[in-house]
C-alpha cells in the first residue's frame, strides 16, 4: 500500500474512532419511543427492509469441518450470519421489547414466566470464561504467510513452498497480568501464530524471547505461580518487581538468562509490531529426501525492534493501558499492514542434538545468529482486525503439538510439557473437548477423525463406526498412504537409559550466556538493565532475596553487580563461578541501525501567533512519508485554519515519536501558577506549562525535537537553546523535518542518555 495513503488512513482511524464514539452516543440517546412500556413500538424502531448478513470472514472460508463426516455443511456457517433486522431470542422469536420485564402491573413483581427476562439474564450471568492461566492479556489479528520456497532443502512441509500462501491468526499477549492489565508492563510477550494449512493446522507458540526462566516444564506452575500477584493481597498486577519473583529467578539460577533480557529494553517494547518472535526450543524438519535437521524459527519485523523507556512504559499504563492493543488495531485498520519474515537457523541433526558446544534441547540457550545465520524462508502480513474480540482472540485455542508433515518436536523437556499443557488447558478454558470446532480454530484442512460427543458438540457426525478397522461404515475413514502427505511421527532414535528424575550435566552452566547477552548491549542497554535490576530487586522487601540475586549478578558481571548494589545500599559480593570470556553477539543489541519510521506518529505544537504558513504542506509530507502528523493546539477546533486533534490538556509526550513546535504558546491567564497571588502579571515561565511539559518528557526519552519561528523561542523559553543532540531548528518547516527524519531512523537519540556504564 502506498505509504502516504497509509498514514492517511491512520489519522482517519484514529480520528472516525472519536467519530463513532460520538454516533453511537447519539445513537444511544434516541429517545424513547412513545406510548406507555409494552405498547406497540412506534414504526421508527422496525427497519423497513431486513438488513444484509454480514458478509463471512475471509478466514472462515474454510472447508466446513463436517464435510468430510457426510453431516450437512454451513448449518452454522456460522452464528454470525444468522444477523436478522429484527431482535429475537436464541430460538429465532422476534421481540417487541427488551427494556421492561413482564410483571403483575407497572409496579408489581417480575413473573416467572418471562421466559425473555430469564433467558437474557440466564445467559448474561454465564457470559464469562476462565481467562488463560498465563497470557491472559491479549490481541489478536488474521494475515497471511507466504513461503519463499528457500526451506525446501530442509522441509517438505506445503506451506513453507515457493508462493504457498496461508492464511494466519496471530495473537500477541503478555504473560503475567489479567485480562485487564496494562499492555506496556515489564514483561515478556507472547507471540502465536495459527497457520490454516491444507495439510493440517501449524501453531508457531513464540515468545520475544529466545530462552526460557526453566529447563524442564514440571517447574512451570512454580516459575508462574512466583510471578504472579502475592496469593494472600493478590498484588502486584502484571509486575515481576517484587518478592516472590526474585526468590524463584535467584533460587533457580537457570532463570538468569531469561531475566536478564525482561531486564533489558526487550521486556517493554515500543509496540507488537516492533518485536522479535522466537520458538525458543529446537524443532526437527524432514525433507522430501528423508533427511532430518535441527532448526529454531525467528520472527523478524521489518520496522526492526523498538522499545520504550521505562518511564515512558510507566506513564502509558497510567495515560493509554491499551496502548499496545490500540497500535496494532489503528494500523491494521489504516493499511499499515505489519511484517515479519520467518527465519530459521539450521543444525545438523547429529546424535547428541549440540552445536558448536551449545546442547540444543537446552530452552535457556541461544546460538548466535554470527554463528548459524538466520535463513528468512517467508513473510508473514498481518491485515485484518478482528470483528468480534472474545469469539476470536478469546476463544483461539494454540498447542505447540499442532504440528503439519515437514514439521515434528525434539525431546527438549520444556517442549515436551507443553505438548500436554495446552491441551489439558484448554479443556477447561473452552469448555470441553471440542474447542476445535469453534471458528477461530477450525482447520481448513478436512476434518474426518473419530472423536465423539461431549459438550459443545456441533458436529452431526455420521455413519455408525467410529472405530478402526470397520466394516460396517465400508472401512471409512482410511489411514492415509505413504503418499498422501500425513504427519509423520519422525522415526528418531531415543538413547537407552535409566528412568531418573534430572537433567543432563550440558544443562548446568546458568551463566555464560547471560555474560554473553551483557557482553553484547551497547552502553545505554547496560544502563537501562542496571537501572531495571535496581528498580525490581528495589521494590523488594527481603534483603536475603536481594542479597541472593546480588551474587547472581557478581556470576554474570562485577560492575552490573556493582552498580546494582550500590543502588540497594548492599555489598556486592564476589563471584562463585569463573566468569568466562563471551564474544558479543551484536545481533542481540537493538541500538546502532536505521529503520523505516512507517506509523510514528509526530506532534506538532501550533498556536495563534505561530509560524502556521507550512504546517498544511508538512502535514502532507509526514502522510508521504508513511506517519501520523497530529496537531496539537491551545483548545479544539481549529488554530489559524489547521484542525486541531490534540489540545494542551489532552495530549501528552508518551503518544508522540517526535515533537515538533511551529509556535510558542504562552501560559493562559487563568492558568495556575502562571500569575502571583495578587492576580498581577504572570510570574512563572513565558511557555505554557502543558507544553514545557510536553518538551520536558520527549526530551528525557530521547526524540527528536524540531523547531522553525516562534518555536524556536519556545524551546529557547523552555531551557532547550544552543547545539542539542537531536534537536532540530531551522528557518522552515520542510527544512527542519527533512532533518527530523534522517533522526528518527535510529529510533531514539541515542546521545542523550546519560550512561555511567561502557
Ligand atoms: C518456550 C517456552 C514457552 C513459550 C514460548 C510459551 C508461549 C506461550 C504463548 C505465546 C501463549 C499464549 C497463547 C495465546 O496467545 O493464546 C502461551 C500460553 C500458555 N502456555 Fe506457554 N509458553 C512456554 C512455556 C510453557 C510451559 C512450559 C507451559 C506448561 C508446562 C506452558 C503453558 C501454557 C498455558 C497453559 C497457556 C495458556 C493456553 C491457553 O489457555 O490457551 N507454556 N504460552
């Protein structure tokens, strides 16, 4: 899509958003119609002609599931279309009134026998299912994969082939909070992709993180039940900053290397569609030939990966907990469609399952892109919202063991636990063993198995042998043939052993890796883990815990321990391993490239008296060049003929990636502190204080300022004069966003973070 039309889109997104508000306000305002409760209704309520159903969604234009059993297809293809004009109960009655129960007069009590009362309130008290136990906090969006065809070496799987396209649902989440949580918490994020294939659903189940806090499932309920809010207060909401999480990560050192990168920028990224994904565990692949190998899949975003500053993460939760949620919505919505390329790194599938010393089964271990290079092998698009939040994004339903032919799992013993956990969730979640037919999860490959009944059944299942081999349904269904692309059980050598309960010794070193991670962050990366450790292990109360996390930090790196110790006012202890020399990854650092700025979204200050005269043309530029411009004025309306989005009073730093000033708006009379007591001449700075505010926070997190005209005076007035890193001004508008945006690629102004730490 065009880029400027894009941005165009956004700025209607996000303004029809408002819009909209407004008419189903008025909408819900009509008043009500004449006549005394359980008259007829006026003739304005009944629609003269029945509206269209709504057209199907394009993902559920799979073959229906009963299709291939003989029942009758599209009987609920699906609830959806069922969208009549007129309001009726759950078995099709049309309704006169759903505002008054039937009662024994205007002032009497409801009868029993309102059957409409009973049903509607019935199925309102059972609205609600369990939220997930982890990631409860969600989005989700459909797209589309396309296969590059460059993994066919490895894989037969279909999808993966040149120009096979899928379509997909992704769902994006934290993992700590309720459903209600903040989206920009300190946390790792969910990344789940369900590839619709014809051979079979794919579920890629990724987190933006490449390990995991245990190496062995059986501690996940322990590693969770750590993390989440105190079993007695039920605190702290989506946070691991207290201490029931610093007693697991200290106790259980394997632990350190995921905590290490929620600790670093990677735990709160700028938005889903700046963020890597990760398979975590090693997958084995079979190609057309029969050859195995070992691969971990990658996720990359074209708009690289962004974060935010802890600040900034700390006052959206506060101003916009939906930001996330709102970021990929508004794009999607736009046409700013997000994109990833899918990646794998390769090994050979040899006995021991290692590379390059590195045990491949082990979940808390990378290997360095440097040594086995990422091979992009398709695209992922995401560009569609979902219409319906809870059928979709509720109710879809991942499982690592969704696997299709080409694809199969190692023996990774985290892995191995997921392969029975997601399943036993979900029978809880969703209600029962036939969450498969639920839209959201049906595949679009055929479905003939000979799983029966149970609650939620929707299937008209026939003939009268669900069993293998029959005779009376004349053999049916058949096992496929070794043509017939089947899932294949890969026939891989499992080592002869002694049944025991622990873990091989390639799993003991915590500690290498997490040096290698803090080898490879630039200065400022280090400086934000420093301040994040000392922020979390700050929130705690016991000291023993702090202490234990402290030694943990001496084994990855003194002056991280140091640093961090000294903001606890603790000793920093010693190390009690030998700290090994790690050669940085610089694939790990987020800092030091340039990438595209499509989306951001660019503040720009106006007032009466401002330099207005480019604002219009800029505004066009920002469409063309793929972002947002947002105006932000003294009231609403319009300033000098520019429509005003944002005022004074209703924006704030946090929603802008870059602050512009074509005007130096001064205090209003009334406004506080700007006049002495007496009421005389204003007293406080010759700037707004909304708008010194404004500046004051870009400023801190690092964006771009530019200025042309009075703005120059403002930032003058607002202490920001002379040569600053990445403040732009200039004689005009075009001149100083040319300049903006040469900035803006590097994301942040790197320069201007004070770092203690090299
Ligand atoms: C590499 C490690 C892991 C990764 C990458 C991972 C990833 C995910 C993701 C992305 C989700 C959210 C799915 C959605 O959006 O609906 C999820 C949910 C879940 N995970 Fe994991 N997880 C990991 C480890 C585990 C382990 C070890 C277990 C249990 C033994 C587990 C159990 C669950 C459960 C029960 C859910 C909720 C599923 C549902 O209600 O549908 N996970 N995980």
């Amino acid at each position: 899509m065009d880029p400027s039309k894009a941005a165009k889109n956004i700025k209607d997104a996000v303004e029809s958003t408002a819009e909209k508000a407004m008419d189903k306000a008025a909408e819900m305002a009509t008043p009500e119609p004449p006549g005394r409760p359980g008259a007829e209704p006026a003739s304005f309520e009944e629609p003269t002609e029945p509206r269209e159903p709504l057209p199907p969604k394009p993902d559920q234009s799979s073959p229906d599931m009963r299709t291939a059993t003989g029942a009758p297809a599209g009987t609920d293809e699906n609830a959806r279309t069922q969208q009549g004009a007129y309001l009726t109960t759950s078995t099709g009655a049309r309704v006169r009134d759903s505002d008054h129960s039937l009662k024994a007069g205007p002032r009497g009590p409801i009868l029993m026998q309102d059957h409409h009362f009973r049903e509607k309130i019935t199925h309102f008290d059972h609205e609600r299912i369990p939220e997930r136990v982890v990631h409860a906090r969600g989005s989700g969006v459909h797209g589309v994969f396309e296969g590059y065809g460059t993994a066919a070496d490895v894989t037969h799987a279909g999808f993966l082939q040149k120009g096979v396209t899928t379509p997909v649902f992704t769902r994006f989440s934290t993992v700590l909070g309720s459903r209600g949580s903040a989206d920009t918490v300190r946390d790792t994020r969910g990344f789940a992709t369900k590839f619709y294939t014809p051979e079979g659903t794919f579920d890629l189940v990724a987190n933006n993180i490449p390990v995991f806090f245990i190496q062995d499932g059986i501690k996940f309920p322990d590693v969770i039940h750590a993390g989440k809010p105190h079993p007695d207060r039920e605190i702290p909401q989506a946070q691991s900053a207290h201490d029931t999480f610093w007693d697991f990560v200290s106790l259980h050192t394997e632990a350190q290397h995921h905590t290490m990168w929620n600790m670093s920028d990677r735990g709160i990224p700028r938005s889903y569609r700046m963020m890597e994904g990760f398979g975590v565990h090693t997958f084995r692949m079979i190609n057309a030939e029969g050859a195995t190998s070992l691969v971990k899949f990658h996720w990359k975003p074209k708009l690289g990966v962004h974060s935010l500053t802890w600040e900034e993460a700390q006052l959206i939760n506060g101003i916009d907990p939906d930001f996330h949620r709102r970021d990929l919505f508004d794009a999607i919505e736009s046409g700013a469609f997000p994109e990833w390329e899918l990646g794998i790194q390769v090994f050979e599938d040899n006995p021991e399952q290692e590379f390059a010393g590195i045990d491949l089964l082990d979940p808390t271990k990378i290997v360095p892109e440097e040594l086995a290079p990422v091979q992009p092998i398709g695209r992922l698009t995401l560009n569609g919202n979902p219409t319906n939040f809870f059928a979709e994004v509720e109710q879809v339903a991942f499982h690592p063991g969704h696997l299709p032919p080409g694809i199969d799992v190692t023996d990774d013993p985290l892995l191995q636990a997921r392969l029975f956990s997601y399943i036993d969730t979900q029978l809880t979640r969703l209600g029962g063993p036939n969450y498969n037919q639920i839209p959201i999860n049906r595949p679009h490959a055929p479905v003939n198995d000979m799983l029966r009944d149970g609650y939620h059944q929707h299937a008209d299942h026939a003939g009268v042998a669900p069993y293998k081999p029959n005779t009376l349904d004349g053999g049916c269904p058949f096992f496929a043939g070794a043509d017939d692309r089947a899932f294949e059980d890969l026939p891989v050598r499992v080592a002869e052993s002694t049944k025991v309960r622990e873990n091989p010794a390639t799993f003991d070193d915590h500690f290498s890796q997490v040096r290698l991670f803090w080898a490879s962050m630039s200065p400022v990366e280090k400086e934000h883990i420093i301040r994040a450790y000392s922020f979390e292990l700050g929130k705690c109360y016991d000291n023993t815990i702090k202490a234990r996390q402290l030694q943990c930090l001496a084994n990855i790196d003194p002056v991280l321990c140091s640093e961090v110790a000294t903001s606890l006012g603790l000793p920093a202890p010693e190390p009690t391993v030998p700290l090994t020399e790690e050669v940085p990854s610089p694939a790990l650092s987020q800092v030091g490239g340039t990438w595209p700025a499509d989306g951001r979204m660019v503040g720009i200050v106006v007032d009466e008296d401002g330099e207005l005269g480019g604002v219009e043309a800029l505004k066009s530029t920002i469409f063309a060049a793929g972002m947002v411009p947002l105006i932000i004025g003294p009231h609403g309306g319009t300033v000098g003929g520019i429509e005003v989005q944002r005022t004074f009073a209703t924006a704030r730093s946090v929603e802008f990636d870059v602050l512009l000033l074509a005007g130096r708006p001064m205090p209003a009379p009334d406004s506080h502190g700007s006049r002495d007591d007496k009421g005389g001449a204003p007293s406080g700075p010759a700037l707004d204080p909304r708008v010194q505010l404004l500046l004051d926070e870009v400023w801190r997190h690092a964006k771009v300022i530019g200025a042309w005209g009075d703005g120059t005076a403002a930032l003058e007035a607002a202490g920001y004069s002379g040569q600053l890193p990445g403040v732009v001004t200039g004689d005009d508008a075009a001149s100083v966003f040319t300049q903006v945006q040469e900035l803006m690629a590097s994301h942040r102004v790197w320069d201007r973070f004070p770092v203690a730490v090299s």
